[in-house]
C-alpha cells in the first residue's frame, strides 16, 4: 500500500477533506459574572413571560423574601437591635433576596447597570414607605401581640404592591 495522498477507492485525499471547523459556529461571548443570582438560567427579557406568570412568580419570590426579611427581622429584635434598625436591616436583606430571584426568574431580565440603579431608587422608595408605615402602625395599635405582625403584613403588602407594579412597567422594561 502507498504512503501518498490517495486515500483508497472513494479517492479521498488529504488535501480534501473539510477541516473540522468549517461548518461551526463561533459560541456567543459571555459577561464577566456580577452578584450571585439564582436561579441560574440563560434566559433574557426578549422572553418575557405574561402577566400571570410574572405576578405568581413575583408572589412566590415576595412570599420568600418576606421570610427572610421577617425572620431577620425578629430575629434582630430579639438579639436587642432596636425595632426602626432592626426593620431597615431585614428589609435590605429581604429587597436584595426578592431582585435576585425576580430579575432572572420573574422578568427574565439580562443585567443591567441602569436597570439595577432604577431598582435601587424604587427600593429606596418602599424602604421608606415600609419602616414608615411599619412604625406607624406599631405606634398607633398599642401593645397588643397581633400588632407586629399585622404592622410588618401591611407594610410589606404595600411595598410589594409598588414595587410588582413599577418593576413590570417601567424597570424589566428598560433595554
């Protein structure tokens, strides 16, 4: 048998043959990971989801980080935190835990500096709203022991309210 470049009876030779990478496309060029985010999915706002999808999901998110935000909440009013600290603080861990998992999962959104200073601006505002309202209500019903969890319920029902409403129509819209 020759050692040349016909390759048998198909008559193939080396000079031929298609290179391996002709026909493949160049993979897409990935970001630089930011914060972690969960859950971990490639999906973007191109994608969006209908609104009742959106609102279940932002209602399970929201049911969640209220968890996290109540729990903190109570568990820094127990460690001797005063109630005002204590509601600011678990109400950041809370924002923070409900736009990870919206912004992936509920929007579909890609990240976004302009879009993450918006949230902050919106959070700042039911933050606000939240602590106010929170020690209002705290103030006003008395010592009774429903008092701050009807407090935190109501507080928290109205930031969830403005905060689905202004990030489904003006946030997880911005391109």
């Amino acid at each position: 048998m020759s050692c040349g470049a016909d390759r048998g009876a198909t008559g193939a030779t080396l000079d031929s043959v298609p290179e391996p990478h002709d026909h493949v496309q160049p993979l897409p060029e990935h970001h630089a990971p930011l914060a972690p985010e969960l859950p971990l999915t490639d999906s973007t706002a191109d994608e969006a989801l209908d609104l009742k999808t959106q609102l279940v999901r932002f209602v399970l998110t929201g049911g969640l980080s209220a968890i996290v935000d109540y729990g903190l909440y109570v568990l820094l009013m127990a460690l001797g935190v005063t109630r005002d600290l204590a509601k600011a603080l678990s109400f950041i861990a809370g924002t923070t835990t409900a736009y990870l998992i919206n912004r992936r999962w509920t929007f579909r959104a890609p990240p976004s500096r302009v879009r993450f200073a918006a949230v902050v601006i919106l959070y700042a505002v039911t933050f606000a709203a939240q602590v106010g309202i929170n020690r209002v209500l705290n103030e006003s019903l008395g010592d009774n022991w429903w008092v701050t969890p009807f407090a935190f319920v109501v507080a928290q029902g109205v930031a969830t309210v403005i905060n689905f409403v202004v990030q489904r129509v003006v946030i997880f819209r911005i391109r």
